[in-house]
C-alpha cells in the first residue's frame, strides 16, 4: 500500500456562541479546522483533522497548519501509511517541530490502518470492546450566575462531569465563582477548575487556600515549575495540559512528583501515534488522563474517542466533546455523539467517519 494522493480542505466551524476562557482574556467565536484526506494505490483512503482552537489559545492557527502541510505532504507520496513511525520520522527531518500540523496526517494513516485490518482503532490501541466514555462539559469563564446556568443546561443534556473556566487577577471573583458551582452541584456530578494558565503562583494559591472545594484543578499557571510550585502548597489535586507539548515535557512534569494527572490531545502533541505512547507513560506512573482534543468536528472527537475508550477506568476521566460547541456539522450523522452523558467509539474499520465534499467542499491543495 503506498499513500499516491493527499487532499488537503479548509472547514470553517462557527462556535454557536462566543467562547471565553482563561480568566476571559482568550476569547474564540470560530475555528479554522483542516481535513486531510489520504487516498492509495490499493482504493482504500484515510481522513484526518487538525483543529486548534483559535489562534492565541496554542502556538498553532488553521493557516500555520496548511502551510506546514504544503512542506510535509510531498515527501509523504509514495510512502506505505501504515509505517506509522517512519512516516513520523520522515515528517519530523522534513520540518522539525509544528506537531499540531503532523497530527492529521498521522490520524488518516492510522485511519488507513484500521481499514486495511478491517478493524476499529479502539481494538488497534489495545481496547477489548468500545467501551462508553464519559464526558465532561466546558463552561466559558463569566460571572457566577452565568457559569451556574451553563452547569444547568449542560445537565439537561446528560453531563454530569463538568469543566469550569475560571482564572484572572482578582482572587475574589474566582472564589465567588467556585462556591457558587459547588453549591449548585447535585448528587453525582463532580467539577474540575481549569484555569488555562491564567494565574500567577500567587493568586493560585490564594484562591485554592480559601476554597472548601478540594475538586482537580487544571493548568493553574503559564509554566511546568509554576504548576509545580502550586501543586506542593495546596490540597487540590493538580493536573497539566497546555505546558506539555512532546514526550519529554511528560517526563519532566512525572519527575516533579507533584502532578495527579493529564489532559491528552492529539492534535496539541503531533497526532495518536505520539498520544498513544504518552498514554502508556501515564498508565505506568499512574497518572489519571483526560482524553480529548483541543478542537474540531466529530472527526477529531471520535478519534481521541478511540484512544480514550481503549484506556484502562482506572486511569480514564471525562471527555470534552468539542463538537457540541460547533454550530454547523460537516459530518452529519457520523463518528461519536452524546448519549445519554457517553460516547461511543464506532465499531466500524479504522475512525469509522468519512467526509464527503458535499459538506467539505473541494480541496484547497492536493498533493499527487
């Protein structure tokens, strides 16, 4: 099987309402998604999706990605899809760093691998069944009452575990916003603050010292040793996302001995192949993982969906769905949904979601 073609399409997804997050200085009102589609000589195809979430989020925007892809893609053609870790290297020589642009790349390969064994990548990750992934809700960061009533809609639809954007300078307002979540909590659901980087070590800790809620907090500062710094003086358990990019920051942040947890997403670390392995770290040291994207359609969902559903309950959290966010669906009808709080990965071959240029258009680039 050797890759003879790769089409490249630009997706435009309208949040379906303006999203605030880190304390309300980052705030997205649509994303710039990229599909790849990966065609061979054998017939069989593959399609990938990469997503950041807006352009001041990560170092990573739509454009950046495309261009990225215009380097990579032709020294990919020809090349067997399924030697995932040479593909890897390959892309790796021909453009070191920009791991958010290898992810959908290695996405559709993977999605190619599943076909060609006829089986879902659930069971390719080590899954014995696709098992149902709990989700977690996101709620914009806004005044008590706001955040409150998003709890309550995100209820309705079935999310018992939810994500709180909190962060900023006044450590008042974010204390005023975490009792009023707690209180309004019900039996059974559980909180996770996610504050995206937006305290200081300073404010961190005033804010976590104050609060009654001993619920995971996320990400409460910009770098690893801020994180770290927190981690030891306060009660909650401290969980890392956007300071871990590649293998070696999970390294570093598990030899810091302080951190309980960590968010997996393949687009933010270059793709499954990469996010597989740093799943497999977390498994050995015992860290609990959410596993999800950082954005994108029900095509990048369903994928992290896969790895998260073949991941052992012990060190398995929520899933963030960023799909519901999303205002126009250009895979209608296919890869995971909310169910009732769940998600379920297909049980179809290899992501079990195709596009269609229907609802893509056609390719911006192609690659041949």
């Amino acid at each position: 099987m050797k890759i003879r073609r790769i089409g490249v399409y630009r997706i435009d997804l309208p949040l379906k309402e303006s999203y605030s997050l880190s304390g309300g200085r980052l705030v997205t009102e649509r994303l710039d998604s990229t599909f790849v589609r990966i065609e061979t000589d054998c017939g069989l195809e593959g399609w990938g999706e990469g997503c950041p979430w807006g352009h001041s989020y990560l170092p990573a925007h739509g454009q950046g990605l495309r261009a990225s892809l215009d380097v990579l893609a032709p020294s990919l053609l020809g090349r067997d899809p399924r030697s995932l870790d040479t593909l890897n290297r390959v892309m790796d020589a021909r453009l070191p760093g920009h791991l958010y642009a290898k992810s959908p790349i290695d996405m559709a390969c993977w999605d190619l691998v599943g076909k060609a064994a006829a089986e879902p990548l659930w069971r390719l990750f080590g899954g014995e069944e696709p098992v149902p992934v709990e989700i977690n809700s996101s709620i914009p960061t806004g005044t008590p009452e706001a955040m409150v009533a998003g709890i309550e809609r995100a209820r309705r639809e079935g999310y018992r575990v939810h994500s709180a954007k909190l962060g900023g300078h006044d450590a008042a307002v974010d204390i005023e916003r975490i009792d009023a979540i707690e209180d309004a909590l019900v039996t059974g659901e559980h909180i996770t603050w996610d504050i995206n980087r937006a305290w200081t070590p300073a404010i961190a800790l005033e804010v976590l010292n104050s609060v009654s809620s001993t619920a995971w907090v996320e990400q409460p500062c910009e770098t690893l040793e801020q994180c770290a710094m927190v981690a030891r003086k306060v009660r909650q358990p401290v969980l890392l996302d956007e300071c871990l990019h590649d293998f070696h920051d999970h390294l570093l942040a598990w030899r810091t001995g302080v951190f309980a947890g960590i968010k997996v997403k393949p687009n933010r670390v270059g793709g499954l192949t990469r996010a597989r392995r740093i799943r497999d770290l977390a498994i050995d040291v015992g860290w609990k993982m959410h596993i999800e994207d950082v954005g994108g359609t029900a095509l990048a969902d369903t994928a992290a969906i896969h790895l998260a559903a073949s991941t052992p309950q012990p060190y398995r959290m929520a899933s963030w769905p960023a799909h519901d966010h999303i205002a126009w669906d250009p895979v209608p009808g296919q890869g995971v949904r909310n169910r009732g709080g769940f998600l379920v990965p297909t049980g179809h071959p290899g992501l079990g979601v195709v596009p269609d240029e229907e609802h893509t258009g056609p390719p911006v680039a192609v690659y041949s």
